[in-house]
C-alpha cells in the first residue's frame, strides 16, 4: 500500500454542483459543506434551551418567590436606592448623600489613575541637543 491509497478520494459533491467533496465532508463541496456547518450550529442553538429547561429541577414552591430580586441599598446607611443608586469606582452602590468618595470612605486610588492617565495623555517632548551644534 502507498500513501496515495490512504489519502481520501474526492468525488462528486451529494449535491450535484460539479465540484468535488470528500468523505470527511460528508461528500460535500467546500460551499455546501460550509453551508451545512451552519445548519448543524442554527440546531444545536435550538435545542440548547430544550436541553436547559429539562435540566431544571422543578421544587413545590411557586416559582415567582423564587425569582425575587435583591433591593438595592446604600452600604453606608443601608437606604434603599432603588433606580437613582449612584455607583462608586470601588464597586458599591451608594445613595445621593453617600455618592462622594469622601462621604462613604472610599478606598479607591483615584491618584494613581489620574498620574497614569497624564503620563499616557502628555508623552515626553524632547529635542535633540546636538542637532543645532555645528
């Protein structure tokens, strides 16, 4: 046996076109195989929320007290902010008057990011010494 009796065979595309496809493709051309690809994604995309909701373990609880969403409150007094919550770059959510870094303690390096930004912001301008020297 030669390595040329391994190789795989084109033959004819399953679909008639006249270009040739391979066993590994399902005897497909390179555009149908592309094509089929596709299809078989759009499927699999499908059947994945099929897959996801028999997966779910029903309990006897009703499900909307299952769903409940945690209020958003202030850290500092605990109020509830709801929609007007104000949130901070160290990552928490404060109300109107616990907004300012300085009212809730913040512990964010707001330095250290504003140097970083003035050295990206204004790169060092200098000109040769010796290029005006005869």
């Amino acid at each position: 046996m030669t390595s040329g009796d391994n190789a795989e065979k084109p033959s004819p595309c399953a679909r008639g076109c006249g270009f040739y496809g391979t066993p590994r493709n399902h005897n497909l051309c390179s555009q149908y195989y592309k094509a089929f690809l596709k299809e078989q994604a759009a499927k699999d995309a499908l059947a994945l929320p099929e897959n996801i909701s028999s997966l779910t373990i029903k309990t006897g609880k009703d499900d909307l007290s299952t769903m409940k969403t945690k209020t958003k409150r202030c850290i500092v007094c605990k109020k509830k902010v709801g929609l007007i919550g104000f949130s901070c770059k160290c990552g928490e959510i404060f109300c109107r008057s616990h907004r300012y870094p300085e009212e809730h303690a913040c512990m964010f390096d707001f330095k250290s990011i504003g140097r970083a930004n003035l050295v990206k912001e204004n790169p060092l301008c200098k000109a040769d010494k010796l290029e005006h020297r005869i």
